[in-house]
C-alpha cells in the first residue's frame, strides 16, 4: 500500500450537511477498500485560480490515505461521476 494525498474540490452551492455526506461518503470508500486514512482537514471556501462551471469559489479538502495502488483509478472514476466534486487530484507521498 502507498500513501497519498487527495485533494478535491466540493462546489460552493452544496449546503453544509451535503459537504459532510461527500466527505463521509469517500472515507468510507477508503476504508472498505482496505485502506487507512490518516487525517482529513477542511481547508473551507477558497477562491479557484480560474473560474470552473462559471462559479469562483470551492470548498477545499484534503485527505491523507494510506489505500492499494489498484484501488486508486477506481476511485478516481468515482470523484469523476460524482455530482457536487468540482476537481480532484492525488498526490504520492
């Protein structure tokens, strides 16, 4: 198992209890997975470099993961699909 970085985007119109879903809903595809997470931290609303689907605002947040490198396309796919996720990146530690 590798230890990443993923930092996603949640687009500014989803409400508060939307954003806790999101993040409730890909820490639990970590851990079934049979990977670990060892933080996530809420960076809050920031300003995007440049506009995304006319909106200029995002809600920030990064989680560190410890997860199988196979499992990582899948869950990229799953961010892609996923309504109310602006952009994501992974990063290897």
């Amino acid at each position: 198992m590798s230890r990443y970085e993923l930092l996603y985007i949640i687009s500014a119109d989803a409400a508060e209890d939307e954003r806790e879903e999101l993040i409730a809903k890909f820490r639990a595809y970590v851990e079934n997975k049979g990977g670990k997470i060892e933080g996530v931290e809420k960076w809050g609303m920031r300003k995007l470099a440049y506009p995304i689907n006319f909106k200029n605002e995002g809600f920030y947040v990064l989680m560190k993961i410890e997860m199988p490198n196979s499992e990582i396309d899948a869950m990229s796919k799953l961010l892609n699909i996923t309504d109310g996720i602006v952009r994501h990146q992974f990063a290897r530690i």
